[in-house]
C-alpha cells in the first residue's frame, strides 16, 4: 500500500518513500516530508554536485558539505 504524505518539497500530496534512506532525526524528517519524485530529484542533483565538486564520499568533510547541500535542496528552495 502506498503511502501518501505532504511534501514539502512539491508542496502537494505525494507517494511517500517506502523506508528511511537516511539515518538520524534529519533522515526521519526527510522519510516524513520529502516524497520519492523529490529524493528522486535530490539524487540526480547529488550526482552532479559530486562530480563537479570532485567531492569523495569517504572524506567526512565532503559529506558534511553534501548534507548540507541536501538540507538547501530539499528544504530551503
């Protein structure tokens, strides 16, 4: 069963993400507010920030910086 939640992101009703893809009270936030259309498009903007920043996920620095990118993206646009 599919379930629907509010997304802040689209600002409308949309199917919401079958688990939490990310860990901690920002994860929850993101599995309560953010559908899959909006990760979906997180994702595909993830991948371009990566490349063209060069960032290497294994460094703890460029996450943090990706995460904050995440925040902007999905809750300040």
């Amino acid at each position: 069963m599919k379930r629907i939640i509010f997304c802040t992101f689209l600002k409308k009703q949309s199917e919401g993400q079958d688990f939490q893809f990310y860990p901690g009270e920002l994860g929850e936030k993101i599995y309560n507010q953010i559908s899959k259309k909006a990760w979906e498009k997180w994702i595909a903007k993830q991948t371009i920030l990566i490349n063209e920043k060069k960032l290497n996920m294994f460094n703890l620095e460029d996450r943090k910086k990706i995460e904050e990118h995440m925040k902007l993206f999905l809750f300040e646009k």
